[in-house]
C-alpha cells in the first residue's frame, strides 16, 4: 500500500480543506527604490563580488545570499549588511537580481 504525503494528511485530517494559500509560493523579497550594488574587489589575492545597499529586513538579505550561493555553486558570506561571494559573478549575479525585479548598479571595473 503506497500513498503519497497528500493522501496520508487527507486520511489524518479528513475536515481539512486545502487552500489556495497554503500552495502558494515563497513570499517575494521587499523591492526597494535605491538600485544594489554589484562590485568586485581583490581580497588576500583573490577575487570577490560584494553585493550590498538593500533595504529590506536582514533575513530576506540572508536568504537571497543563500540563493545566490546555491546558483552559482559557490562559497560566500553575508556580513555587515553585504553579500560576499567567492569569485568575480557580477554580471551572472546582476541578471539573476534583475529577474528576481530588483535594481542592480554595477561598481568598477
């Protein structure tokens, strides 16, 4: 007898009702006025991308570090109100934030 997750919660929760709000997806990150700022430094001989200048609350911050980390399968940080992220990504890191809807400014170089 095999049945999947939705199955097995039906039987548990037989007056349950599924709503449109629990299938719903990810809740979009807080779209700011100020465009972000995508630059490249050299650190200890070795090349990062920082992003930073956003506005919203520190965990959407975190998560779209996270995000961007997974995308491109690479090591970073999120510090002092940055992204750091290993290796020189702006243009794949600004159109990535562009699809997501935000403004994107790019810093030297």
């Amino acid at each position: 007898m095999n049945m999947d997750i939705q199955d097995q919660l039906k039987n548990l929760f037989p007056d349950h009702k599924a709503s449109e709000e629990t299938q719903k997806e990810a809740p979009t990150l807080w779209m700011q006025d100020e465009p972000m700022i995508c630059k490249y430094e050299k650190r200890k001989g070795k090349p990062i991308t920082i992003i930073e200048g956003y506005t919203g609350a520190t965990s959407d911050f975190k998560q779209l570090a996270k995000e961007i980390k997974k995308l491109l399968s690479v090591g970073g940080s999120f510090k002092n109100e940055q992204i750091i992220i290993q290796g020189d990504y702006r243009d794949k890191i600004m159109s990535f934030l562009k699809e997501k809807g935000f403004k994107v400014k790019r810093v030297g170089g």
